[in-house]
C-alpha cells in the first residue's frame, strides 16, 4: 500500500498571510457592491476598486515570486524539457499580469 503525498507549493510557507490578504481583497469588493448599492459618489468608488485591485496584484506578485523561487528554481536544476516548460509557463502569467 503506497500513500500519495501531496506536492509543495511555492506560496506554503506564506499561506496564511495570503488567505489574509485575500480576505481583506474580499471585504473590499464586498464595500464597492456596498458603495455602488448606496449610490455612493463615483470618485469614492473608483478609490476603492483601485484598493481592491492593488490588494490583488499584491497577491499575485506575491505567487509568481514563490512560483519562481520553488517551482521554477527546481525544474531549472533538473534541466531539460521540464525546465523550459515550467519558464515558459512562468513567461505567461508574467504576461498575464502585466496585460491586466
């Protein structure tokens, strides 16, 4: 009987303070449905959308480093087509990040 373990992830060790990142990302969202029901003054939502998104490129910037220093570092040393794909696959969500 062989036991599956599950693989690590870069963002592991800061789980914790993502989720917690992730939940204020949500209030914040929550506050803008809030503001818009309310019909709050448009500037005033405006400020709060962009402090939702700047607490999602937060995260995200926080993943990709952890991507990059676990995921990405581990293939580079076994070399070979593992590691161009996982750079490849790194290039894309840089690509995504920076489009959004």
């Amino acid at each position: 009987m062989s036991i599956a373990i599950a693989p690590t992830h870069g963002y592991t060790a800061d789980k914790d303070a993502l989720l917690k990142r992730l939940r204020r990302a949500e209030g914040q969202v929550r506050g803008v449905a809030r503001m818009v029901d309310e019909d709050a003054y448009c500037i005033d939502i405006l400020t709060q959308v962009s402090a939702a998104t700047k607490a999602l490129e937060t995260v995200a910037l926080q993943l990709l480093e952890d991507h990059l220093a676990h995921c990405v570092a581990e293939a580079a040393e076994a070399g070979g087509p593992v590691a161009q794909a996982k750079l490849s696959e790194a290039t894309a969500a840089i690509s995504r990040l920076v489009r959004s």
